[in-house]
C-alpha cells in the first residue's frame, strides 16, 4: 500500500493529527460554534454527564416494610418496588438516575440518587406513593356540551360556513387558488404551499370525502361545492389526475367495482352467528345459486343473506378496490365480467354469490385545498379518554403468579383477589364480554386482554405471547402494585450546586497540576522523547473526554479519579519505552533500529501491567457499587486509550520529527555514553 516507511509515517501522524482534530471538536464543540459557527458549519454541542457529586442533587433512602410478605417473596417484592420508582424517577429526566436495593438482616432498603433534581419535594412526593394499579374498562359514555357551550360552538361554525362559502365564491370567480390559500386557509401544513395536498387516493389518510369530490371534478376546475367533513370545510381544486397503477412493476391500470352480494355463513366461520353447519350452508348456497338471476339478485340477498342489516342493503357493497376485500373475495370480483353473477366463493366469512354491477378505472388525483377550521365537542371538551376507571384497583389482588397453560406450556399470569376483589370483577367481566378490560400499573397499560366470559371465581389468566422472562416481570410489577409494600424515607443528604462545582473546580486544578508536573518531569528526564510524549499526552486527553461525551458516561469524583489515574499510567509506558530506548542508544544502534527495539521489548511489560489492571477493573465493575462502577469504567477506557497512545501515536511522532542525523545529539536524549 506504501512504497516506503516514511510515507507509511507520514499518512499515519496524518490521521492522528485528523483524529486529534475531530476530539477536539467533540470537546469543545461550543467554543467551536461561539467564534466560527457563523461562518463555518456548527458542530453538535454534547455535553459531559455529571453525577450526584459534581452536578448536585440528593441521595435519599428508604426502607420497606415486607412484613406482611412471605419470607421467600420479600426480596422479589422489593425488586418490583425498585423497578416502579426506577420509572418514576426518569419522569423527572434526571442525569443516570441510580435506584438500588439493599438488604442486611431485617432491612429491606432502598437507595435513590437524583443528580440535577430541581424540585426535591416533588420528587420525594412522588417516589413515596404506593404503586397504583387500576382496571379499566372501554369508555363509552357521550359527552355532553353545555348549553352555552353548544351556543358558542354553532355561532363559531356558522362563521366558519360563511367564512368557506365567501372564499368559494372568490376562487369560483377566477381569484388565484394559491394566492386565496396563502390568505385564508387554516391548514398549516400546506398554506405556505398555496393549499397543495400532493396526489391523493381513495381511502388514504384523512381525504376520503376529498377524494370523493375529485371524482365529480373536472381537472383544472375548482369543484363547485364545499367538501364538509367533522373539523372543516374544504374549498378544493382538482390540478390534475391520472390512472393509478397496480403493484409489481407491471404497469397495468387500477380499477374498482361496483358489486352486490349474498352470504351464506356456518358455525365457526369469522363473524358468524348463525347455526348452519358448513355443509348445510354449502347445500344452501347451491340452491340459491340455481335461483339468482340479475333481476331477482337483490330480494334473494334481502331474504336470505345471513350478513347483518342485509334485508335494507339487499346485499350492496357500492364501489370498492381490490385491497378493500379478502383476497378471495378480491380475485372472483375483478375477474368476472360485468353484469354477471359468479360462481360460488368461500371466504372466512362463508359462502358468496356475487354479482358484479360495475367497473371503472381507478384515479388519483393531484388536489389544493383551503380549509376553513369549525369546532368541534373535542376542542371544547378535550380529547376522550379511551379508557373509565372501575372500582376495582391493586389494593383488592392479593397475589399473583406466573403458571404454565396445561395446553400448549406457555407462561402465563394468575390473579387473585380476596372477597370484595372477587364481586367487583366479576360485575367487570359480566358487562365486558367479548371486550377488552386493561390492567394499568401508575398509569401506564400493561395488559390489554379481552374477556371471553364472566368470571366470578375471584381468579384471573392473563395470557399472551410472553416470554418466562415477560411474564415473571409482569407478575413482579404486578406484585409491587397490589401488596401494597410501604416504604418510609429514612435519609435524606443533599449536595447543592455550589459543593457540586467547588468539587469540578478542585478536581479540575489536581489534574491540571498533576499534568504539568508530568511534562516537567518526562521533558527533563527524557528530554526530546519526552517532549514528543507531552505532545501525545496532549492527544490522549482530548480523546478520552470525546470518549466521555460520546459513549456517555457519568462523570464522578471517582471517575475523575479513575481519569487521571490513567494519564499516570499512559506516562509509565514511555517511561518503559524510554528507557529502553537510551540503552539501545548507549549501545551505538542506529535511530531506527534503536527506536523499534524499545517498543518491542518494553511492549511485554507494558502488556502484562496494563492486563491485570484491566483485570482487576473488570472486577470492580461487576461487582462494586455505583462509586466504584464510575472509577473502574473510566480507568479502563483511559487505559486502552493509554496504550494507542503511546504505542501509536508517541512512536510515529518520533519517526516523522527525528531522523538518523538527530539521533547522533545523544544529549537530547539522555544518553551521555555507550556501554562498553
């Protein structure tokens, strides 16, 4: 790849010098937008993510009382308390929240750590409730306006009416649409485009009764009527249209159909209440088919036709595209011809006849609109919760349990409830039959399953497809809600922000002191070497921070410890180099073979120093507490990140910036004779 060593060399330093570069952007990404984010592209500005002791905040802990809880469930019962304030605590969007438990003897504890916690009682409030678990049926009740809001909302929609009829009659009289939109439109999403909704189709999105309009309208015309829908009226002009093409490439037209049809269904077919067994429906459908003609079509689907409402539709189905039927259904239609009735059709639903009335082409169209927004019941009263509150909460469940289904194994979740528990479900499951009834844990649904039929045993099954692993959680959380386990806050230590930044600040100065002697120390020792190893000690703090922000992780005192404990140790192995170097040196080597000999025969020292402290750092990961985690975690990036350092960088430095000639001033180097 290079012809020689040095171009090697010098394409090498040349992506250190490009990385060193992109760090220090990262680092400094808002003193980069501050002076040239005007002139030059901005940077993104990401943050360092401090912890509880350099950010502030507060450390609070609880204890738990699990008394009332059987001995072999107490620490899963403290567990699923831990994971309910663990979701509340991110609500407040606090820097790596930390939520852990703790168990010695009788005590059952919980520890909370909130960095950057502005409103400390509200969060000392919300940790402290009791978990809520609530069911909740299907909300069906109407909402009812007020006399005088019902007054306020027609005055507000007859403006609106006459507000869209105004500006019809403007763009009937030859004003420009786009123009008119720009004015008048209340749809901000394509008023600043002169109304322009784009090509739509039949059924797509929100443009159903527009599309509908289009179809009546010549292109280039503005249709002469509104368009009314629930939200507004809509002022349409049709710019275009053109034939809709099929999916896969083929290039042929699209089409609808216009059709009737008459369905015969069985026992256990979908949406099928009849009792027919599938052979009887299929004899029925023979004689029906040996009687139906065009003419008498539409009574035979109105007397016989087990689809519901069939007597008033006779069997209608209006227009309809290919996707808006089963397949089945779909492929007999548009391949019979019109005027015809098919052969028999079995769908899920049953048996079809079906006789098809119509078929056209199927447009979309090219559409600008102006709308006029009206009010509607939702403005006025809100959106509708889609779900009621029932009587029926947590603190009426007394357990509940993971179980395998006998059937097919699958894991599966157990509730139940003492006495009064038992009456409110079983009023719940009576009048939700076929209904879903949702179990919501602090406000969130957790389970939405449907009720096959009243229970009134005081037990529930929750099924799905879980995993053991989803349904013990579930179980858990469950747990948690309905114990209800109190916990009571014990401490409470706060770090404000003025110790947070004192602490940064003091922090700050040991490193910068603690580099500088570093320098002094490697540049007087080591003299020429050990400037070039200042120059990479330079590159592996601005790579280390970029690493911090990047990854993220959450800076501590101890991290920061960890920190500038690994520039020490990215000094050691120059040390170990250098060393090396000057007795390879003393031996009267020449530069290059000298300089490579160092490298590999301190590189096992190196190796082995480096390993078990990373061995070591690995322990106190898996095993320490949240301090220890953040000094471990930032000692072994700072280690890896040491050892490129100063095998790569330090190495390459000295190969670009020192020849053969250079080398023969020993004094820059610290060799002051050869061995004999």
């Amino acid at each position: 790849m290079f012809k020689s060593e040095k171009q090697k060399t010098r394409a090498i330093v040349a992506g250190i010098v490009i990385l060193t570069l992109a760090a220090a952007l990262i680092d400094f990404g808002s003193r980069y937008n501050r002076y040239f984010g005007d002139a030059l592209p901005r940077m993104k500005e990401i943050p360092f993510r401090l912890g509880l002791d350099l950010l502030g905040g507060t450390r609070l802990m609880y204890e738990a009382d699990v008394s009332q809880v059987p001995g072999s469930e107490q620490a899963q019962a403290l567990e699923g308390v831990r994971e309910v304030i663990e979701r509340r605590v991110n609500i407040f969007g606090v820097s790596e929240p930390v939520v852990q438990t703790a168990i010695a003897g009788e005590n059952y504890r919980l520890i909370v750590e909130l960095a950057g916690i502005k409103d400390i009682n509200q969060a000392i409030t919300m940790i402290g409730e009791t978990p809520l678990l609530e069911f909740k049926e299907q909300n069906e009740a109407a909402r009812v306006l007020t006399d005088a809001q019902q007054k306020a909302m027609d005055k507000f929609n007859q403006e609106a009416e006459r507000k869209a009829k105004s500006v019809l009659a403007k763009a009937l009289g030859g004003e420009d649409f786009s123009a008119l939109a720009k004015q008048f439109s209340d749809d901000q999403a394509t008023k600043d485009k002169g109304g322009d909704l784009g090509w739509i189709k039949s059924g797509v999105g929100d443009y159903f009764s527009i599309y509908e309009r289009a179809q009546t309208s010549a292109a280039g015309k503005v249709a002469p009527q509104l368009v009314n829908e629930d939200k507004g009226f809509n002022v349409i002009k049709v710019e275009d249209k053109r034939a809709q093409k099929e999916e896969g490439g083929l290039g042929l037209d699209k089409k609808e159909a216009e059709a009737s049809h008459l369905l015969i269904c069985y026992a256990g077919a979908e949406r099928c209440d009849g009792q027919l067994s599938k052979d009887q429906a299929r004899q029925k459908i023979f004689e029906l088919k040996a009687k139906a003609t065009p003419e008498s079509f539409a009574q035979l689907a109105a007397d016989n036709s087990t689809e519901p409402g069939a007597s008033n539709s006779k069997g209608e189905l209006g227009w309809f595209s290919k996707e808006a039927m089963v397949k089945e259904f779909a492929d007999a239609v548009f391949m019979q011809a019109v005027g015809t009735i098919s052969d028999i059709v079995e769908t899920k639903f049953g048996f079809h006849l079906i006789y098809k009335t119509g078929e056209r082409p199927l447009y979309e169209y090219k559409v600008s609109r102006i709308f006029i927004n009206q009010q509607t019941t939702e403005d006025i009263l809100g959106p509708e919760d889609p779900w009621k509150n029932t009587p029926l909460s947590g603190k009426y469940l007394q357990r509940s349990a993971v179980e395998f289904n006998p059937n097919d194994n699958s894991p599966e979740v157990r509730l139940s409830f003492n006495s009064e528990g038992k009456d409110l479900f079983a009023d719940i499951t009576k009048r939700n039959v076929g209904k879903p009834v949702a179990i919501f844990l602090d406000g969130f649904p957790i389970s939405i399953p449907t009720v096959n039929e009243a229970i009134t045993s005081g037990d529930a099954v929750i099924t799905g497809r879980f995993t053991i692993k989803e349904a013990k959680l579930l179980a858990q959380r469950l747990n948690a809600g309905a114990l209800p386990v109190p916990i009571k806050l014990v401490s409470q230590n706060t770090v404000g922000a003025s110790l947070g930044k004192t602490s940064v600040e003091a922090s700050l100065r040991a490193g910068l002191w603690g580099i500088l002697l570093v320098a002094l120390f490697m540049i007087i020792i080591y003299r020429l070497p050990g400037l070039l190893s200042v120059l990479a000690l330079g590159f592996y703090g601005l790579a280390i921070l970029a690493v911090f922000k990047l990854w993220p992780v959450t800076l501590t005192l101890a991290g920061v410890a960890g920190f500038i404990l690994s520039m020490g140790m990215a000094v050691d192995a120059n040390v170990l180099i250098f060393s090396r170097l000057a007795e390879e040196l003393r031996a009267g080597k020449p530069w290059l073979i000298a300089l490579n000999e160092s490298f590999r025969r301190a590189w096992p020292s190196i190796r082995d120093g480096n390993a078990t402290t990373l061995l070591v750092c690995l322990i106190l990961i898996q095993f320490g507490t949240s301090i220890i985690k953040g000094f471990a975690v930032t000692l072994t990036i700072g280690i890896l990140v040491s050892m490129f350092s100063a095998l790569l960088v330090t190495k390459y430095l000295m190969k670009l910036i020192i020849s053969e000639k250079f080398a023969q001033k020993r004094w820059l180097f610290g060799v002051k004779s050869k061995l004999l």
